[in-house]
C-alpha cells in the first residue's frame, strides 16, 4: 500500500475522527447515530495512522506527493 493521503488532509481526518469519537461516547447520542459516529471516527483516524484510504484508490484520488 503506497500512501495516497497527504500531511493536510492526514491532520484533518485526525481531528474529524478524534471529534465523531468524542461525540459518540460523551454526547449521550443512542443507537444508530452513536455507532455511525464511532465507526466513522475510527476509520478516520485509521486511515490518517496509515496514510492510506481504499476509497481514494477507487476514485484515482491522491492528495499526497508522489
């Protein structure tokens, strides 16, 4: 896996991420919205630790140098 995520949009998906985490564990949200907010929160900050998103090699997207 070569990375396809750059320095800006790695700092972005971890603040996005650490943010739906928070919100899904002290915002008191139930049910769906909690356990949509949690696994979007883990797969940004997944993605930012590893520097590479599945999607974005799907769509030819890079936001990285080469």
């Amino acid at each position: 896996m070569r990375p396809n995520i750059g320095t800006t949009d790695r700092a972005l998906r971890l603040a996005l991420g650490v943010i739906l985490i928070a919100l899904a564990l002290l915002a008191g949200l139930d049910g769906a919205a909690r356990v949509a907010a949690l696994v979007a929160g883990l797969v940004m900050v997944g993605t930012a630790a590893i520097r590479f998103c599945p999607l974005y090699t799907l769509f030819g997207l890079r936001t990285c140098r080469r």
